[in-house]
C-alpha cells in the first residue's frame, strides 16, 4: 500500500533489463559486474533505506511474476498432483545474481556492510513472501522463491566457505528469514521451507563444527516444523499432502541421526515435547541416537552387567532448558524444596496431578487434558535431582544405583508413586511416557529412569499400572526400527528376571493377539 | 527465542497462525507446486569460457556417454589416464562429468585438499597420523608454466613433510 | 507400527556422511554429483 513515487517502477524496471543484458553477453565479466552496481550504489538504491525496500521489492516482483507467467506455457503434459509444471527460473536466476554480486561488489560505505544488505533485502524477501501467500491463498507458488534462496545459498554460503565470525552471521540471517517463513505463518510455503532449512548447502554448514553455535537455529526448525505437523500427526490419519511431509521430516531426522546424532541426543528433550505420543517411530529416531565415539553392547548379552558400564554413571548432555515449563508454572522452586526437604504433612504432592491439568479451552485444541511439557519437565527435572542426590550421598555411585531404594532418595520416589497412583489412565500414559523418553543410550538418567520404571511396576498393587507400563515399552518396541537400546534392555530386564513375575500377569493374555505376540516374545529370547 | 518451547499450544498462539483447516487448505494447494530436484540444481550445461573453432567434421557436442557414471567406471585409469580424469575435473567445472571424474580420482586414492584445492596422494604411508591431521610425502597435480610456454602443462610433483589436516579434505 | 525407513531412498549403513549427497525431504534418493568442487581461478 506504500504510495510508489512516480515512474519509480518502470525506472527499476529499466535497470533490470539493462542488468539482463549484462548476464546475456558472451564476454561478462567481473568488471561489467562492479561497474553495474557501483552506478545502483551512486544512483541511491543502496543505502539499505526505504529507497532500497522498494527497489528490492519491485524486482521480487518482477521476476516473480516473470517466472510464476511461464508456468504452464512450457508445459503440454498433464501432470500428476504431486509433479509441478516446468516453470522458467530466468528471470529469478539473474535477480539471484543482482544481488550476490551487489553484496559482493558494494563498497562498504555509509553502514551498507554485505551483511547489513543482505539482512535488508532477506527482510524485503520475506515480506514480499508473506504478502504474496496472504493475497494468493491456494494460488500461490512457492518455487520462484525456494529457487531464490537456494541461488543465494549457493552463492553466499559455498562449500568451501570458513564458517569464522561474518560468515557465520550470514548463515544466521538466513536462518531467521526461515524461522519467519515456518510453516506456522505461511502454511503454503511449508514443503518448499522444510526442503530449505534440510538442503544440503545449508543444514550441514549450522551442525558442522566444533562450536556447536548453529545447533540452536535448527533445534528451532525442528520444533517450528514439529509444532505445525502435531495437529494433523495427533489423530495418525492424514492425506497425501500431510503423509509426504511425515515421510520428508522422516529423511531429515534420518540424515540428523546418521551424520549428526549428537544434536539429536542434547536436543532430545524439546523434540519430545512437541512430538505427539502417537508419533512413536518419529520419536524412537531421536531418542535412538547416540554419541558417535560410544560403542552398545547389545542388550541381548547373556548376564550383561548395565551397572558395570563405564558410561552408565556419566550425565548425558542435555541442552534444553529441562525446567522453562516448571518455572513458567511457578513450581520450580517448590520442586526444589520438596526434594531437598521433603516436608511432612505438605499437600504439595498430592496437588500435582491438579497441576499438571490444563484449563479446559486449552486442553480443546491440545488434543489431551494435560500439559505434556509440564509433566515432562516434572519428571526429568525430579529424576536429574534424585541422581545428584545419589551421586552425592554414599557408596560408589554403581552400587547405589543397581538398587536405588537401598539408597533411595524418598522424595523423588514419593512424587513419581503419588502420581501414578493418583493420574487417571490418560495422565498415566503420558507419565509413563514422560519415563520412557529417558531410556536412550548408556548413561546414568537411562540408568536410573529404567530402574524407576521397573520399581513401580514391581511397587504398585494395581494391575492395571503393571498393564500401562508393559504397554508403554511394548507399542515403542513393536513399530518399525530403530528401537533406543535402553528401551530394550529395560523390557528385556522386565521379562526376564523373575522379580518381576512377569509371565503370571494375566494381561498377558487378555487376548489372543496379545497372547500370540507374548508368545513369540518369549521364543525371540529363548 | 532459542530456548525450550513453552506449552505445547505456544504455536498455536504465536501472532500470525492460522487456523487448522486453513493449514490444511494451504497444504493441500502447495502439494501440487512442490519444488522439484532440478529447481535446487545449478544449470548442468558446461559453458567453455574461450572455445577452440573446430573442423564441422569434428562432434560439436559432448557425447552423452561422457555422463555415463558406467564410461567412467569400466574405462577407469587403464584407459583414461590420470591426466584426462583431471583434465575433465578442472576443465569441465559445475558438470557431472566433474563429479565422475573425481569420483574416479578419489578410488584411486587421490585426494582432493579444499584449501589448496589441489589433488594429493600418498607417495608411501604417512609418518605421522592422527585424528586431525596425517603427515608425510606426498604426490600432487599440479600445473607448471615453463620459461618457452609450449612446455607448460600438468604435472606431479613430490612434496615432503606435507601435513594434510582432514578438516580440509573435501 | 511406523515405516521400514529403510524404503525411504537413504544409505542409512553409508560409511560416508548423508548430508552431501541429500536430495532432499521428497527426493527418493541421493543426488548425482553435485559436489561444487571450485578450482583455482587460472583455470577458470
């Protein structure tokens, strides 16, 4: 709606014909380059002021329009849905170059430093983006767009690009124009940002390297894509459009979890967050991952000492912020206190399951009654305080962890058997869950949440809690691989040793296919 | 704005979300304009920078069979030669044959150095190697411009008490 | 009960790294080279 000086449109238009002829000699070279952009820079239209928006601006939406115009004129074929028409990138090809050459050629004069122009004409490109989205609804089309970035991914972010201070900055600058362009806001740019934010001159440049300083900008992406699938991915029935970005976001995590699993194991905590329990094989990926230097003893060793392992006694890195969604709720310190103390005669446990429900217009949209991040905040932050307190208090922490209740830390048992005695089946579920996220690679909150599972399941009195824990491990076990090997050795463990009694259970048999599926259970392991 | 996300409604309550059917609507509209593999990819045609006039008799085209990873493979460094897996990887930049070539060039434990970006091979067992780094003798292409320029051209040359750190193989 | 991820186009056994030759979240499978190898500029 900003009012375009007069002529103002046809002159930008005039300079992008003439840019054109430039990119068409035979002969172009670097020189003809500079000088084009040298005259922009003395024309005004780079200064990175509203002069330069519009200037930005107008040639998106000539080249744009350009491209989207050639669509379907280049195409005689009926197409299949999922194939687009062939569509001339010409026009957004040489407006790519426009300005990777002026963020290559601009003399860093008057602030319009590369990174500060590049930033300008990012923010043009996104809002150009949204507007075009908000106007078109159905009809817009993506890939003029998804083409522009990847030349600029190209050109400004090329393999062999060191990725020191300035260079890290422009990779970032992108990341915040994708994280501006989720799917969330711009729901029809959602399978041409998903393959941006994977693509391979740009994901791989963010997780590689010592530092670790771009693993927050894609734990952003995956939460940002998590969040818009979980309403569709909650009720697991979906069409083709939802199915494909399942099966997309499924490549992704694969390629995280082969090239870069540590990301995956620091960041586990907030992906389970907002992955919706039914999304179980989704889940299982990310909590599978391991570090890259570590080596598993398979869980089907005869007589495999778990406490012995070397790692099992160590923390695993855990980069989330575990207790944002306890200190949101003000129950932090309480938390704290409880643990530390553990007053008599308090009410504070017994109100959790109250606390963990969320207001009725919020559980509608959530698809459940509880705050799954507060109750998964609760048990982790409960658990990693209970293996402080143990590591601190006595004997050598293997010792005291083979048998926690020996030693164990009252308080944070108290909370987690008050739960699941309290928490209807839904609450238990989601609890029980909250548990069995824990159980990943050797480490000492695989170690002591697997003894936790194990220990309610032999504490409590109510088959019904017995049945909800064998399911929780069993649904995680029998979808396609990969499975998180402390998940496997904590079921393995369950079935096992005869503490459990656990092939007297009668749920075992509460049906023939379950009686079946016990039954090759049993023979699988002999 | 990095940190964890708060309740899982976060998203849905951010400014600018829209509602669930009109995602859907979106998506389902955006299935049919999904961006495909050759919109991510640079154009494969080779452009030769200063082409040489050729006899019309001579092919005016590259052969197809050059992109055939097949050629490359069968013909390997019995027929092609060294020489010409790196004549088509410096010459025919930004082509598949490039990727062939090198390809090729990696099997036969060359290695591509992204800082010098220069080929290097092990001239006998590193004497130092580590998890970073490995040191020792290596041949590398390389390129000479002779005094009587005729007698430029490629060439391998020894270098000693080379250190390859592995950040920079590509 | 999920999917067999290994139907899904990707060496998940690669001793090489995925990411480079990732064709993409649609792409059933690795790209053709696309490595951009740049080389000195006196051969440009």
């Amino acid at each position: 709606s900003e009012q375009e000086p007069e002529g103002f449109r046809e002159q930008v238009s005039a300079l992008f014909v003439e840019w054109w002829r430039i990119c068409e000699l035979p002969g172009t070279n670097d020189v003809s380059c500079s000088r084009y952009v040298l005259q922009l820079q003395q024309n005004g239209f780079l200064k990175g002021d509203d002069v330069s928006d519009r200037f930005f601006r107008i040639l998106i939406e000539i080249s744009v329009s350009h491209c989207v115009s050639s669509e379907g004129i280049m195409s005689g074929s009926a197409l299949s849905t999922q194939q687009s028409q062939p569509i001339s990138f010409f026009a957004i090809d040489i407006y790519a170059k426009l300005v990777s050459s002026i963020l290559q050629y601009c003399v860093a004069e008057q602030g319009s430093s590369k990174l500060f122009l590049l930033s300008k004409v990012l923010a043009v490109t996104v809002r150009c983006i949204h507007k075009d989205a908000d106007d078109k609804k159905t009809l817009f089309n993506p890939r003029p767009y998804f083409r522009l970035f990847i030349n600029w991914l190209r050109d400004l972010c090329p393999p062999e690009l060191v990725l020191d201070g300035g260079n890290f900055q422009i990779l970032t600058a992108f990341a915040n124009a994708f994280h501006a362009l989720q799917p969330l806001k711009i729901p029809s740019f959602s399978f041409a940002w998903l393959d941006l934010v994977s693509h391979r001159t740009f994901m791989p440049k963010l997780l590689t390297g010592s530092s670790q300083k771009g693993w927050p900008y894609v734990q952003r992406f995956l939460v940002d894509l998590f969040q818009f699938l979980e309403p569709f991915l909650r009720n697991a029935e979906f069409g083709e459009p939802i199915q494909l970005m399942y099966k997309g976001t499924l490549r992704v995590l694969l390629v995280l979890l082969h090239d870069f699993p540590e990301f995956l194991c620091d960041y586990h905590f907030t992906f389970c967050d907002v992955i919706p329990p039914s999304c179980i094989q989704m889940r299982n990926i990310i909590l599978s991952a391991f570090p890259r230097n570590m080596r598993l003893p398979d869980p089907s060793t005869p007589n495999l000492k778990i406490d012995l392992l070397p790692e099992i006694s160590q923390s695993p890195r855990v980069l989330s912020e575990v207790d944002a969604a306890l200190k949101s709720k003000q129950m932090k310190s309480e938390i704290d206190e409880y643990l530390k103390a553990r007053p008599q005669g308090t009410s504070f446990v017994t109100e959790l399951k109250q606390r963990l429900l969320l207001p009725p217009n919020e559980a509608a949209r959530a698809g459940t009654k509880y705050n799954v991040p507060l109750m998964n905040s609760l048990v982790l932050c409960v658990g990693m305080q209970a293996i402080q307190q143990l590591q601190a208090k006595g004997p050598p922490h293997a010792q005291a962890m083979s048998n926690p209740w020996a030693y164990h830390v009252d308080a944070a048992l108290d909370i987690f058997q008050t739960l699941i005695g309290n928490l209807d089946t839904e609450g238990r579920y989601l609890f029980l869950n909250a548990i069995a996220n824990q159980l990943r690679y050797p480490n000492n909150h695989t170690h002591y949440f697997s003894f936790i599972l194990l220990h309610l399941f032999t504490d409590s009195d109510q088959e019904i809690i017995q049945e909800q824990i064998t399911r929780v491990l069993l649904e995680r076990l029998i979808s396609n691989r990969p499975h998180p090997w402390g998940l496997l050795i904590t079921f393995l463990e369950l079935i096992k040793n005869t503490r459990y009694n656990f092939w007297n259970r009668s749920f075992i048999r509460c049906a023939p296919e379950i009686e079946k599926l016990f039954g090759s259970v049993s023979r699988s392991i002999g | 704005d990095l940190g964890t996300i708060g309740d899982n409604l976060s998203g849905l309550s951010s400014g600018g979300v829209h509602d669930h059917m009109f995602n859907l609507q979106m998506l389902e509209a955006a299935y049919t304009k999904l961006p495909q593999p050759k919109d991510s990819e640079r154009s494969r045609s080779y452009i030769p920078k200063h082409p040489a006039a050729t006899p019309a008799s001579y092919p005016q085209a590259q052969a197809p069979i050059l992109n055939n990873p097949a050629f490359w493979e069968r013909y390997g460094v019995d027929n092609i030669g060294t020489d010409t897996l790196f004549f088509a990887f410096y010459f025919q930049q930004n082509t598949y044959q490039q990727y062939l070539a090198a390809k090729e060039l990696k099997k036969q434990s060359w290695r591509y150095h992204r800082k010098y970006n220069t080929w290097f091979q092990r001239h006998e067992e590193p004497k130092v190697a580590t998890d970073e780094y490995e040191q020792g003798t290596y041949v590398y292409f390389d390129f000479h411009i002779a005094d009587d320029n005729p007698q430029s051209g490629w060439c391998q040359r020894i270098k000693h008490e080379f250190t390859f750190e592995y950040n920079y193989l590509e | 009960l999920g999917t067999d991820l290994t139907t899904l186009g990707l060496n998940l056994n690669s001793a090489e790294n995925l990411h480079k030759t990732f064709g993409g979240p649609w792409s059933e499978e690795p790209i053709r080279g696309d490595t951009d190898f740049s080389v000195p500029q006196c051969y440009s």
